[in-house]
C-alpha cells in the first residue's frame, strides 16, 4: 500500500478539507494567553472584542475565592454521576439559587448550555412530536432535535404570526415545543417573547427559551429577558447556561419541579453522565450572588455596547438588528471577512469572523461582543479600526 502523502489518492475527508479551505471555509484554533476583555501578548495589550465573558467574571477575585474554597473542600471532582454517588451539597445549592434568580420553583444543572438543550429537549419529545423552531436558533437546538427523533419545523426569525400560522397545522398540540433564543447568539437581537409566548399559549404548547446569551445581561439582576417579561408562567423550560456572563462553564434549566423530575428519570445527557465538578459549581454560586449584590452590571453592559454600536452605525457599518451586547458587522463575503479578521489580530485586536455553517451563506460577518473590561477608549479604539478595515484601509 502507497504510504507516500504526496502520491496517495486523496480520500474524503481530505478532499472535503481542501475544498472548505477554497472556499475560504477552513478552520483553525487560535490560542490566547487567558479569557477577559483584554490581555497583554507580545509586549502590548491585546483587546478581546470576540469573547462571551461579558461581565469580566472569569477573573473575579470572588469566583476565583469561591472555586479555590471548593477545591480544598470536595476535591477536583465529583466522582460520579448525580444519580450514582455525585450528587453533592453544593449542586443542589447551585440549583435553588438559580430557580430563585430565575424566578421558577426548580432547576436542573448540566454539564454544559449544549448538554442541557440535548438533555431537555431529548427527554421531552419523542418521534411523534413536533418541534417548531426559529430559523436562526442554535446548532445545540438542531442536535437536540435530531437526537429526539422528533420531526423540525422552522418558522421565520422573530415572527410571532408565523409561528402561529405553523403552530395551527400541528395535529398533536400538547405534543409540541417551541423553541427560540431571547437574545441571538450571532446576530445579537432580541425575540419578542410576550408574543411568542402568546402564541404557545393558544395552542397549548410548550414553550422553551435558550436564555444563554441574556443571563447576567438582561432584566433586574441580570435575570434574563423571560423575568423582564414576567413570563415564567408561560416559559415552561427556561436554559442557561453558565457559561458566557456567569465566566465560569455548566449549563441549567429553570422549570416546574414535576419537570424536573421528569429530567432526572429521563434526560439521558443528565443521568449518563458525571455530575458537574465542584470548582466551577462554586464559582457559579458566587456568580449569582455577585449579579444578586451588583443589579446594574447589565445596564452598565448594555451602555458600552450602545456606545460601540453607535460608532459603527455611524461609519457606515451594518450591524443588522442587534440590540444587545452582541454586535454583528456585516462583510458578506467570506475570504473578505477572513482578511479582515487577520488584519485586525495583526492590530491587537480580536474580532474574530463567522462563516458559514455559523451563519447563513453570503452572511459572513465579524461577531463583536463588549464586556465590562472595556474601557470607553478601547470601544472608540475598536470602532475605528474596525471601520478602517471595512473600507480597506491597511491598518
Ligand atoms: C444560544 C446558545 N445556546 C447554547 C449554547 C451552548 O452553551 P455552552 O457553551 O454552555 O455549551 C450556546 C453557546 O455557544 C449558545 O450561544
């Protein structure tokens, strides 16, 4: 057999590998020093405008007091599965402070956002459901539903009235989920719950709300956007995840407790797997009771985001409709978004692109985030450099 790389047939993989990069589809690890808004790197101050850590917590003394604690009172892990042997104090502690920031009488911890919107939506809907979800939702919905096996039904982005249109052909409503972000992960808008909700209630359906990325950001205490509605009564699942405002990692579901026990008998990405380590269940703790004392960090949030978003509205930008501390800028093509992503690195800057399967075709875009980290100079700092490459100007 011809072992000579250079001469051997290329197989699938490989030629499926040279065709993404043709298309300016190839994909690499970039490895940065540590998370936060900003971190120095080869003699200067590099600014991370690419990171989910929105509130800087990932370096909060407090989180990191609260995990070295936990570290020195159960160890580095849980040693089994919540339903074995790991079920310990402090995730049930995690749980209750969580139902009780989210405003429902129970949640359940996971092993990641991904995890639990596998774990919810797998245990739920079964083959002769339905599951009618926003075009735009996140992959981990898409993979839930598949491993469900229930059949996927997309209704347009943030349009209550098709929703109900798609909802009033369904056969089974009481075998049916609806799904939608409150705060989208790419384009950064917000949906319009109340409605949605609306509509789920009309028909008798259930009504899950991927809350990842406005826990911590949105409402009083950073609740999220379900509490800013006063929606819990209508919101059956509520997720988070942990990971992106709260720096530390672990997703949950706020929810009824009949459903929380339907979870622990059923939800397969909760039962086969080990229970979430100590270290970042406490940190997580501390980050609810940081978000508890400090009401307006999300407000705070919020303001700088306006201030980037303005900047490069101003200049000239696309930053479609986003209306939170995510900020698109649209380029369109990808090996376009993929140059300027580089020459902002080569400025210190991350801001990093997204490409398709991310985003849809002909939509690559830089995906900003702004977190507490930054400084209004730095936002400044961004904008224009951010602009400069738009217009092709070499930094
Ligand atoms: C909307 C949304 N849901 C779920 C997830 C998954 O969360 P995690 O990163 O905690 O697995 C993400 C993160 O990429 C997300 O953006």
């Amino acid at each position: 057999m011809n072992r000579d790389h250079n001469t051997h047939p290329r197989n699938s993989v490989e030629r499926e590998l040279d065709a993404l990069r043709e298309q300016g589809l190839s994909r690499s690890l970039r490895t940065i020093p540590r998370a936060g808004g900003s971190f120095a790197c080869e003699g200067r101050i590099c600014l991370n405008f690419s990171s989910n850590d929105y509130l800087g917590f990932s370096h909060h003394p407090r989180l990191i007091e609260a995990s070295r604690h936990a570290l020195e009172t159960y160890g580095t892990g849980s040693g089994a599965s919540r339903l074995v042997t790991g079920d310990l104090p402090i995730h049930q502690d995690l749980e209750a402070a969580l139902a009780r920031h989210k405003g429902y009488p129970a949640s359940l911890l996971f092993g990641s956002g991904y995890m639990t919107n596998c774990g919810v939506i797998a245990s739920l809907c079964s083959s002769d459901w339905t599951v009618v979800a926003d075009r735009q939702i996140h992959a981990s919905v898409i993979d839930a539903v598949r491993l469900s096996g229930a059949r996927l039904v997309r209704f347009h982005h943030n349009d209550p009235e098709d929703l109900a249109r798609r909802l009033r052909k369904v056969d089974r409503p009481d075998q049916t989920l609806v799904v939608t972000e409150s705060v989208f992960s790419m384009d950064g808008d917000l949906a319009p719950l109340p409605d949605l909700a609306d509509c789920c209630e009309a028909i008798g359906a259930f009504f899950l709300v991927d809350e990842a990325h406005a826990t911590g950001v949105f409402g009083p205490r950073g609740q999220g956007l379900i509490a800013t509605h006063h929606l819990q009564s209508k919101v059956h699942f509520s997720m988070s995840t942990f990971s992106k405002a709260l720096g530390t990692y672990g997703g949950a579901v706020a929810c009824s407790e009949v459903m929380r026990r339907w979870m622990i008998h059923k939800a397969r990405a909760f039962i086969y797997t080990t229970a979430p380590p100590p270290v970042t269940v406490a940190a997580s703790l501390e980050a609810l009771r940081l978000l508890d004392e400090d009401p307006d960090l999300g407000m705070i949030l919020q303001a700088k985001a306006h201030r980037l978003r303005d900047r490069l509205q101003a200049g000239g930008a696309d930053t479609l409709a986003s209306a939170s501390q995510i900020i698109p800028v649209l380029v369109g093509d990808n090996h376009q978004a993929v140059a300027i992503d580089r020459q902002l690195r080569e400025q210190g800057i991350l801001a990093v692109a997204l490409r398709p399967p991310t985003v849809a075709p002909g939509t690559a875009r830089l995906r900003l985030s702004v977190s507490l980290d930054h400084t209004n100079d730095q936002i400044d700092q961004v904008a224009e450099a951010v602009l400069a490459a738009l217009r092709g100007e070499a930094g």
